[in-house]
C-alpha cells in the first residue's frame, strides 16, 4: 500500500516562511522559526519541498538538528523571542 503525499494545512503561510530562511543569517528569532517548522513538519507525508528546503537551510548555518534544539532552547529558556500582541505571551503550537 503506497502512502500519499498530503498537504499539511498551513503550507500557504510557511512556505514564505521557508523561502525567507533560506536567504536569511541564523538570528535567534530566526533559529527559533527554523526549529519550530522543524517540529511541525517532522514525519508529515508530504511537503517535501519544505522538508528539503528546512534541511538545506541547517546546512547552510552549519548546524545539525540536534544543534538546532540546544541552541533554541537556550534561546527559550532566556525568554523574550516571540513578542506577543496582547498582554499575556502566546505560542504557536500549530
């Protein structure tokens, strides 16, 4: 039985996401974004550009995955990367 390649419903929003980390340095807030795309996508059967794209992006910051996850959590641990609108912090876990 062969899997088929599906589309993950916030593929619209992340795929400019994912194309300005390509030609962007590896800030903490964008450290931050390539690790949480990371997460949301790990295992999806499907979106293989994305997938593709996030693991040539830990190459171009000479980074393996696991590099990626201490490194943000230090960053997380400090507090302060993603700045809410309102007046308690938010995250996004989708």
């Amino acid at each position: 039985m062969l899997s088929k390649e599906q589309e993950h419903p916030l593929y619209n929003r992340d795929r400019p996401l994912v194309d300005n980390l390509l030609t962007s340095v590896a800030t903490d807030y964008n450290l931050a974004e390539l690790a949480r795309l990371r997460i949301r996508y790990q295992g999806f059967p499907g979106v293989l550009d994305i997938q593709r794209d996030l693991d040539k992006i830990l190459l171009q910051w000479g980074l393996t995955e696991a590099e990626l996850f201490t490194k943000t959590r230090l960053i997380h641990d400090t507090g302060g990367t993603y700045k809410s609108r309102g007046k308690k912090e938010e995250q996004d876990w989708n």
